[in-house]
C-alpha cells in the first residue's frame, strides 16, 4: 500500500500496526 497523504500514511500506519499486533498476538509465543 502507498500512502500519498498525511491522511492515508496515517491510515496505513495504523492498519500497519494492527495487523502487525494481531499476527503477534496470534504467534505461539506469545503467551509466554
């Protein structure tokens, strides 16, 4: 994803970030 405005970086930072939480979440290890 490119994000050509402040708005949409933002977005995408945020959905970048999500994402990044629930794969963390979701690991194995995560519990430990």
């Amino acid at each position: 994803m490119i994000a050509t405005t402040p708005r949409g970086f933002r977005k995408a930072t945020f959905l970048y970030s999500g994402a990044l939480n629930v794969a963390f979440l979701n690991s194995p290890g995560a519990a430990a």
